[in-house]
C-alpha cells in the first residue's frame, strides 16, 4: 500500500491565479475529496458524483472543462485522472470571478450606450425644437417685416389722424385718372375744401377738440361721395376730392352741395355743439388744366374765391380766376426778392387830434414799387407775403425803417409824435418779436412810449393766453398798443378791459355812412363810449368828408385820419405838413384828391 499526502496536492493554490472561489482538490474515484482547497478553507470528505466532475474518456490526457457547483458555487472545472491511483486532481474557477470583468464590461458599455442614445436623442430633440424654433422665429421675422413694409407704405400714404389718402397718394390717384380721362375721352374734376372758423375752434377747444372735429369732417366726406371717388387730407384743415368718370357736370355741384350741408351740421365737441362751413374750389379736366399740379391749384385758387364771396359756397374756376392766379404768381415771385432789392417804401398817413386838428402822429404805410407793374399797394400783397412767410422780415423792415424816420423828424426839430405801425398775425405771434423790438428801439434811439402796434380785433381772440403774454411784453417795454379795424368782430366791453390796450380804431366801413345811417352812427356812438369808458384813445379811420369829420368831432371821439386831410405822403412831405398844420375848425380844406 502506498500512502499519499492529499495536502501536498493542494498546498499549490494560489489565490491571484485561481482566485477566491476557485477550487483545487484531490477526489477519489468513489466520489470524495481527499483534500479541497477553496481560497483559504481546506476541507475533505465532500461527497460529489464523480463522474460528473470527472467525465469519462479514451484519452487519460484528454482534459475537458465542465460546469459544476458542488458547494453551491457554479465553476469551470477540469479534472485529471492520477495513473495507477484512484484519484483525481480537480481544479475549478468561480463563473461569477471569471465573467465578473465581462459582466462590469458590458454594465459599462450598456451604462455608456444608454447615456449616449439618451444623449444623442436630446441632442436630436434640442436640435429638432431650436430648428422648428429657428423656423418659427424666421417665419415670425418676415411676417414682421412684411407687416412692418406694408405699415410704412400705408403711413406714407395715408393721413394719420382720418386714415384718409395723404396729398402723396392723391397725387398719384390723380395723375392716374388723368391718363385715363384722356385715353377715353372723359372728364373729371377736383375740388379744393377748406374749412371756415376751424382756427376758433382749435384756439378755443384745444388741438384735441380740433383733431376729432377732422376725423368726423372725413367721414361726412365720404358719406357725400360715390365708391369711385376720392377724398384726401393736404394737412391742416385743408382736404381735396376727386370725382372721376363724370358723365354730367351737375353732379360736381351736387357733391358740392350734400358737402357744404353736411359740413355745416353741428359738431359735439366736450358735451357742447359746435359749427363750422366749407368754402370750396372747384376744377376741371380738361377744361380748367391738363395735369394734377395745374388742376389742383386752380381749384385752390377758386376756394380762394369762395372765401371771398362769403365763405360757405362753392366757386368753379374761370379765365377772371386765372388772370387773378398769374398776378398772384407774379406777386409771389417779386416778394421773394423785393427786400433784398429795396424795392419797399414806406409812406406816412397823418393822424389829427378831433378838436385842433394837430397833427398827434403817423401812421406807417407799406408801398411796393414792382419793376414790372409798378407801384403796388398793400390790400395787393401783404396776404399774399403773409402766407408765403415773408411778412415776418418785412414787418422788422418796416418797424426799424419808421422808428429811423421819427428819430430823424426829431433831429430836425419837428414835433415828437407817435408812429403807429401795424402787425400781421404772423408778426405778433413770431418768438423772436420782442427781442427784435428790444434791439430795434436800442439801435434806432427811438422812444418806445412813441411806438404804437396796432393789431387787428380778431387777433386778439386766437390764443388769449397767449396774446396776453404778448401784450404785456409790449406793455412792459413802453410800446402802445391799438386794436385796428374795431368794430366788425364781437369784441365786448368786457372782452377788452382784460387786454392792456391804449387805442381804439374805428373800422372805415362804419365810418362811411356815419354822417347818414342811424345804425353806423349808434354802433360809433357806443365804441366812443365803450373807449371813454375804457380811458383809451379812440381813432376813426377813412374820414373822406367835412360832414364825418363834423360828426365825429360832435360825438367826442378823439382823434382821425383818412383822405379828408391827408392821404398817405412820403417821409420828405412830412416834414412841410407839420409846418404847415391847422385846426379843422381855421381850415376849409376840401377831400385830398
């Protein structure tokens, strides 16, 4: 019998290559383990079947791994079978150990390709949203862009407060139906409206009151008019309409009509009722012009028309309005240039004291000579200078060249007298009026107590606020003030005892018949007595006759002028007639030529 050391057998184990649960073990052929070693535990006598661990085969070198789990631990085993002993040397590696690395490999790769399949889907979703986003936004820009270009189109043609086709647009739609007009022989005309008292309404309300007046103006305009036609706003309170495609004129006068009496219907504006008119210009094509700019001012000249005749009708142009519209061009083209050339005299009407006939002062009288056409007079040109902007440097022209004159008289030893010089509305509402008075009188030397502005009676209305601020410039400076032309408006006593005035100007209108009309003589008796009441001068102006003169100097008024004594002179006559001067009452003078 031979005797075997079953632990010299195992002793070989080394944990690094068969690992913790790996086995090694000596195993007899009737099933049990001699000696087994698993990490550091060596035991003997389990009891395992032996031919399941040590499979059987021709070959005694012919090794194959088997799986087993004899102590509960599945292992890859392989046994082989000792020559000539009973025995077998089992050694067996733990699955669990051997695919441990396998199995952390593929946690590790599955973690990492879920991670990047999640990444990889947000990263597709976030790319997919901001796409659909980018879309969205670009899609959004253009639409805005698109809204933007057809709301700065609309604007450029269109008015802002009534919605109404702005002058640009009508231009265009006038220019259009005039190529058309003359490819199918047809007519069509333009009318020019103008609202009357719009400016009352403005100055009393405010510009909001005003603003919602136009818009409702807009909308009775439309109402007047057929699908075809036009109506646009110029600016201010100034609209035109088109009437194209007319197969009868009648129908322009009666468009012009439903216009004037549904402008003329009261307005509510701040709880009140308010009323305003239209004056309305009228041409057409092809008649009155053969292109939108000929057309347009024709009709512009006929509105003109209508102002004159009264306001609140309508005026078709003529060939006596085109003659009118050529001076009016004439005129507007010499005033560009008329003070630059010296072309502006000043000539001097003399104001006489009722009872002495004393000359007290002079008025200052523009006088045009006009290479062309002469000498012309003011009722010519100063509207026309007015509204071209031009009376502003004018005016500061004719107050310096008056304030050098009287100087001048002074130096010469002749009476110290008062010059009055008058004001358009222009003048009296520039912001540079009191400075450049304030520099006139430095310069001139003249005596600001001697200087009288006279203003008209509806001036005084437009803005009182600020026409008071005014006048107490004036007044805060020594400069008179008087109201011309009084008499025609609606001026109170109350009315004018708030304004800071010193001279009342009767209008010559009233003066005329004073000497025969009761009701002139008792309108003149009242603004005597609304002055006296006052304490201020009162003027009548355009005395003509020895009877108005008579009469006037019976009802206490104060002073006058008008042709009666003088007409208007140069600045060398001046000097002869204040030598020259006598009382009324020592004189039989007759009415100046």
């Amino acid at each position: 019998m031979i005797a075997v050391d079953a632990g010299y057998f195992v002793s070989g184990y080394e944990v690094d290559k068969l690992g913790e649960h790996g086995a090694l073990g000596v195993l007899g052929t009737d099933g049990v383990f001699r000696a087994r070693r698993s990490g550091d535990s060596i035991t003997a006598g389990d009891t395992v079947d032996y031919a399941a661990v040590v499979p059987a085969t021709d070959e005694p070198n012919d090794i194959r791994p088997t799986i087993n789990a004899w102590d509960g631990v599945l292992r890859y085993t392989s046994a082989r079978q000792l020559y000539d002993f009973p025995l077998a040397i089992v050694v067996g590696l733990s699955e669990d150990e051997q695919l441990a690395a396998a199995r952390q490999n593929k946690r590790t790769y599955l973690w990492r390709a879920s991670a990047a399949s999640l990444l990889l889907i947000l990263v597709v979703s976030v790319l997919g949203r901001l796409s659909r986003q980018l879309v969205l936004s670009r899609q959004r820009e253009v639409e805005e862009q698109v809204a933007h270009a057809a709301r700065v189109e609309y604007l450029a043609y269109h008015d802002g407060l009534t919605t109404l086709p702005n002058r640009s647009l009508f231009s265009k739609l006038l220019s259009q139906s005039i190529n058309e007009a003359h490819r199918y022989k047809r007519r069509l005309a333009v009318m020019f409206l103008d609202l009357d008292h719009f400016k009352h309404v403005n100055d009393t309300l405010g510009h909001e009151s005003g603003d919602q007046l136009l818009k409702e103006v807009a909308t009775r305009l439309k109402d007047c008019l057929r699908e075809s036609d036009t109506v646009a706003r110029l600016g201010g309170d100034e609209f035109v309409v088109l009437l194209p495609e007319l197969d009868e004129e009648k129908y322009v006068s009666t468009v012009a009509h439903k216009i004037l009496s549904s402008v003329a219907k009261p307005f509510i504006l701040m709880g009140d009722e308010f009323r305003v008119t239209a004056s309305i210009g009228i041409s057409t094509y092809p008649q009155d012009g053969l292109d939108e700019q000929t057309l347009t001012k024709n009709a512009d000249n006929a509105m003109y028309l209508a102002k004159e005749e009264g306001k609140n009708n309508f005026q078709f142009f003529s060939e006596k309005l085109h003659a009118n519209s050529l001076e009016r061009l004439t005129l507007e083209s010499g005033l560009r240039h008329a003070l630059e050339h010296h072309e502006f005299e000043l000539h001097y009407q003399p104001m006489r004291d009722m009872r002495s006939g004393m000359i007290t002062g002079m008025e200052a009288v523009l006088r045009w000579h006009h290479p062309d056409i002469g000498m012309v007079v003011p009722t010519r040109f100063i509207a026309v200078a007015e509204e071209m902007g031009l009376m502003v440097p004018i005016g500061k022209w004719v107050i310096r060249t008056a304030c050098l004159q009287n100087v001048a008289w002074q130096h010469r030893g002749l009476p110290r007298l008062k010059m009055a010089v008058n004001l358009t509305l222009r003048q009296f509402f520039d912001e540079n009026l009191l400075a450049d008075l304030t520099k006139i009188l430095a310069d001139t030397g003249m005596d600001a107590t001697l200087l009288e502005l006279e203003i008209t009676e509806s001036l005084l209305m437009r803005d009182v606020e600020k026409t008071m601020r005014v006048l107490n410039g004036l007044k805060d400076r020594g400069i008179r003030i008087a109201i011309d032309d009084f008499g025609i408006g609606y001026s109170s006593l109350a009315t004018l005892k708030q304004f800071p005035l010193d001279t009342i100007k009767i209008d010559r209108s009233l003066i005329r018949d004073v000497a025969s009309v009761d009701e002139d003589k008792d309108m003149t008796k009242a603004i005597v007595a609304m002055g006296r009441t006052l304490s201020l001068t009162v003027v009548a102006q355009g005395v003509e006759t020895k009877e108005q003169a008579e009469y006037l100097r019976e009802n206490a008024c104060d002073e006058f002028q008008g042709f009666y004594l003088n007409r208007p002179v140069p600045a060398e006559q001046v000097a002869e007639l204040l030598q020259t001067q006598s009382a009324i009452s020592d004189t039989d003078a007759n009415p100046a030529d």
